[in-house]
C-alpha cells in the first residue's frame, strides 16, 4: 500500500500540526496523534485526487519516519493512474480499449468512488500491467 512520512509538530494552540514532506500541499492538524494521523490521511488523500485531476506527477511513497497508510482502494487507483501515464495512453485510450463508458473509465480515477476491483484490474490489464497481493504482519 501506498504510505507517506508525515512531520507531527506541537502547535500552540494544542493541537498537533501534520505537514507532508512529498506533498507540500497537504497540512492538517488534529486535537491527538491518532486524530492528527486520520485527519493527515484524508488531506493525502485530496491532495492525490486534485493531481490526478491535474495530470500531475505523484510522488513515489516514502518508506520510513511516521507513515501514513493510504486504503488499498486509493492505492491500486494511484497505481493504474500511473500506469496508464506510463504507458502513454489517454483516458480515451483506455476507454475505447475496454469498451466502456467515459463516465465508467473515468471513475476509475476518482478516489471518493467506491470502484469494483475486477473494473481496476481490467483496467490494469488493458494498460498492459498486473498487480500483485502481498500479505505482511501489521505494523
């Protein structure tokens, strides 16, 4: 899964402010650590949606310091939104090769839509990639 490092800091107003380094955009804050984490989470998760919106470039994840895990969901659409960059073909691209619906392929790309996991892993398929399920002891 997709996980971020994120700096905690004492605010003054007693709340704990949450900067990401890989995304300068994001900031949020929270009463406690776990609060701060969950609200951090969710401003990632905007953060990603509005450069995908944007054709934007995301980050690669971070691998150490306080991490924040993104749902799989968010991950594999990351992922197939990299892929499909990668392989140099268009939403239209893709559209025309899986035979659906604009509106379909697009919600593939949306990270607020609950998407089927056979639609990303065709989706996946037709920009000619795979994913693969790896199972580790919780953090």
């Amino acid at each position: 899964m997709l996980a971020y490092h994120v700096e905690l800091t004492p605010d003054d107003n007693e709340t704990l402010l949450v900067l990401c380094p890989s995304l300068p955009m994001v900031a949020s804050f929270g009463a406690t650590r776990e609060e701060a984490l969950l609200h951090a989470r969710d401003a990632i998760e905007t953060a990603l949606a509005s450069m995908i919106a944007d054709g934007e470039i995301i980050p690669l994840a971070d691998t150490a310091g306080t991490l924040v895990r993104l749902p799989m969901l968010t991950t594999l659409k990351v992922e197939l939104y990299r892929a499909l960059r990668e392989s140099g073909m268009t939403r239209a691209d893709l559209t025309r090769r899986l035979g659906w619906k604009r509106e379909s392929v697009d919600r593939l790309f949306r990270l607020d839509h609950a998407s089927r996991l056979e639609q990303i892993e065709a989706a996946m398929a037709a920009v000619g990639k795979a994913f693969d399920v790896e199972v580790l002891a919780a953090a």
